[in-house]
C-alpha cells in the first residue's frame, strides 16, 4: 500500500497538475479541457499496460482510437462558410 500511495501522490498528482498548469500557460485552456478526456485510457496505458503488465486489449485499443477521433472532431479548424 504504501508504493501505491507514493505513486498516486508523485505519478497521479504532481506530475499530472505540473504538466497540465505549464500547458495552460501556453494554450487556450479552451483547447486544453477537452484533452481531459484521455485521462481515463492514458492511465489504463500507462498504469496498467506498462506497469502492471496487463495486457493491451481491443477494449482500450478502441477506446483510445475514439477519444482520439473525439479530440480531433473538437478541435479541428472551422470550415469556412
């Protein structure tokens, strides 16, 4: 228990909120919210598939590739009218 604790503290929190504050200092957080969504699959990834050594099943391969296909329906350039 106590390397999970230390890993949520440094990995999850730190880490996370240091990456995420120096991207709001460059982008429109606008553009940065709903990056948020990848939060859930990049922790299954990251924590599961290269930590744990899980494997890497159709279910995340999908549901990476939609919030992938998500992200870029939100931020793609407007058409011109």
């Amino acid at each position: 228990m106590g390397i999970a604790l230390v890993y949520q503290c440094i990995v999850v929190a730190f880490l996370s909120y240091l990456v995420w504050f120096e991207l709001i200092h460059r982008y429109p957080v606008s553009l940065l919210a709903a990056f948020t969504f990848f939060t859930p699959v990049s922790g299954a990834l990251i924590s599961g598939v290269l930590i744990l050594g899980e494997p890497l099943t159709h279910g995340i391969v999908l549901s990476l590739a939609l919030v992938t296909l998500g992200m870029f329906l939100v931020n793609r350039p407007a058409r011109a009218a």
